[in-house]
C-alpha cells in the first residue's frame, strides 16, 4: 500500500498533454508522477529531465532503458525496475536480453559497447559507489564525452527514482507488473511492497 496514493490525472489538468504522452507511449500515467503532482513543480522538472535524459542525445534509446534497469536492479527498486523491463521492450529489446541483464558479463547477447555501459551503471547504482576511472576507460573506447554524459545521467535519473518509489512504496501499475513478471520474474522479481 503506498504511502501516498497517486492523485487522479483530472487533479493537475495543466499536465494534460504530458500525461496524453504517457498513455499513447506506455499505456498508463505512472503513479510515481501522479504522487509527485502534489506539487506541480516538481513533477514537472522531473518530467522535463527525464526528457532530456531518456529520450534526447545520440545513445541509443535501448540501451539508456537497459542502462536504467540494471540501475534499478543494483539499486532494488522493484518498482523502477518494473518500469524499465518495460521501457526497455518498448524500446526494442528482446525479452530474452531484458531477462539476461543482470548476467550481462557472461551473456551472448550484449555488445562490448553495451557491457561497459551496462558495468559502470552496475558500479555507479550500489552504495558505496564503485564505479573507477577504469569503467570510463572502458565506456570511451565505444562512446564520446558527450554520450559518457547520457550514461551517467540516466543512472543519477534512476537513483532520483528508485529513492522516491522505494520510500512512497509506489503502488505499481498492472502493465510493468505483467512485463516484469514475462521478463525479470524468473530471476526473482516480485512486486514486494509496491503491490496491489
């Protein structure tokens, strides 16, 4: 049961076009948006971040979603994670590569390039931080300075969100549920408290 329950999309009419996005997008208005619209402000610069993380720049968009699943995973987010299992199919990946993230080391089916990401994402999402000089060594031979950036953005986007679902325990909704359940459920993925 979360925390605070998500307010109805009709409670912040000024979000409505932004809202219209997530449901042609994902299928749902994201009950973590509809907690943070309590107050409009920040549920808006958090929109507009997220934005500009997620969806702008020149990585793969792919990746960025897999960038943040296995962010969510070090981190324990089920919610987030969740969220990105579907994200991630949204944006191309096959069920089988979203399943095999956390194993991405040993796995056939990530890239060299997608490796380094998907390590520093790993080392930079776990407390304390482990992420080295040699992750980025690693992360410029297949990416500028400029992509380094939109890595190491969507990492800091999810440790805002998984802090924010985890402590809410955001109720999640039924669609990533059943992803996550196809995708991640077989490496022991479970709702936990973000529930119904």
């Amino acid at each position: 049961m979360p925390h605070l329950p998500p307010l109805s999309r009709d409670a912040v009419p000024e979000f409505k076009e932004l809202f219209d996005h997530y449901e042609n997008t994902r299928g749902f208005i994201p009950n973590s948006i509809l907690t943070m619209s309590r107050r409009p402000g920040i549920a808006k610069a958090f929109m507009q971040l997220n934005q500009a993380i997620l969806y702008e720049g020149t990585v793969d968009e792919e990746l960025k979603m897999l960038v943040s699943l296995i962010a969510s995973q070090a981190a324990g987010c089920l919610y987030c994670q969740a969220h990105m299992a579907n994200l991630s199919g949204i944006y191309k990946a096959s069920a089988d590569k979203i399943a095999a993230v956390w194993e991405f080391e040993s796995s056939d089916l990530f890239t060299p390039a997608e490796k380094a990401a998907l390590r520093l994402a790993m080392k930079a999402s776990i407390v304390p931080n482990q992420a080295e000089q040699a992750d980025f060594d690693d992360l410029s031979e297949h990416f500028d300075d400029g992509q380094i950036v939109e890595l190491v953005a969507s990492v800091a986007l999810f440790g805002y969100l998984n802090r924010w679902n985890d402590s809410m325990a955001t109720e999640l909704e039924e669609l990533p549920a059943e992803v996550a359940r196809n995708t991640i459920g077989a490496g022991g993925w479970q709702p936990g408290k973000h529930g119904q």
